[in-house]
C-alpha cells in the first residue's frame, strides 16, 4: 500500500508530561509512578518536565486530569492509580466512572490523557502488575503517553 502513515516516536525528550496519582492504595501507586517516571527519563524526559498531582483516590483523578489538560502546560497526561476489588460493589462504580472520566477528559481536552489505573480481584494482583510478574502498568501508561504526545503532535503539525 502506497499510503500516508502517521507514527508516533518514543522519543519524551522536551516532553512536559503530568502525572495524576491516587493516595488511596499508595503501595501500588506508588510503584506505578516509580515505574512511569522510569520509563519517561530512559526515553529522554528530564525530570524538571514532569510533574505528580496527588489526589485522594481513584475517582478523584479524572477531575485533577481534566485541571492539568485544560491548562496548556502539558502534552500529555498519565492518571495512576489501583482500585481493587472488595466485598461490596463500590469497586464497580469506582472502576466505571474513573476509567470513563479519563477517556471524557481525553476526547474532549485535546491532550493524550492516558489511563494507567489499574483494576483487580486482590491486593496480591496489584502488586503483579506494579512491577513484579506482569510488568509495570505505570512503565506501559507513560510508553503509551510518549507515543500518543507524538502522534498528536504530528497530526496537529
């Protein structure tokens, strides 16, 4: 095929990128920002260029992501955090509206805002997925945040 392709680099270098962090499960927050901050420094970003909101929990963070993108001073945003399930169904409604108040502020901000709130069963897979057996989420979130702050900026070029 003979056609325009529009790719994004994995280049953060110049990067200003913020990150949303929920106080609620900070053990694997916690882990998430060690590892997103990781994997935007060994692609290029300074340290000088990020930035950590601190929020209550998870339910808070798309309203600090929706401040953060509206205020011109990023070119992308990474909301972390765990919700993890218990014994009654408040995990379903923080699970929904926090993932769909990230994807809100991400189609209607015009900035990448990226969705690195992990959900889970038990304590036991957060930890997994905060940078033991699964990886790091919070590494994978700010990978997708570099790509995404590029293609944006290719598009809107």
């Amino acid at each position: 095929m003979n056609i325009q392709e529009i790719n994004g680099t994995l280049d953060a270098t110049g990067l200003r990128v913020a990150m949303v962090v929920s106080r609620f499960n900070s053990l694997v927050a916690e882990q998430l920002l060690a590892g997103a901050v990781d994997c935007l420094t060994r692609h290029g970003s300074s340290e000088r260029e990020l930035s950590a909101v601190r929020v209550p929990g998870a339910f808070e963070i798309p309203f600090a992501a929706k401040k953060l993108a509206e205020s011109g001073r990023y070119d992308a945003v990474i909301c972390l955090g765990a919700v993890i399930r218990g014994s009654t169904p408040h995990f379903d409604y923080v699970a929904a509206e926090s993932a769909k108040g990230v994807a809100q502020v991400s189609l209607t901000s015009g900035v990448p805002v990226i969705n690195g709130i992990i959900t889970t069963n038990d304590i036991e897979q957060a930890l997994e997925r905060a940078g033991t057996k699964a990886g790091n989420k919070g590494w994978d979130a700010a990978l997708a945040a570099i790509e995404m702050a590029a293609v944006n900026r290719e598009i809107t070029a």
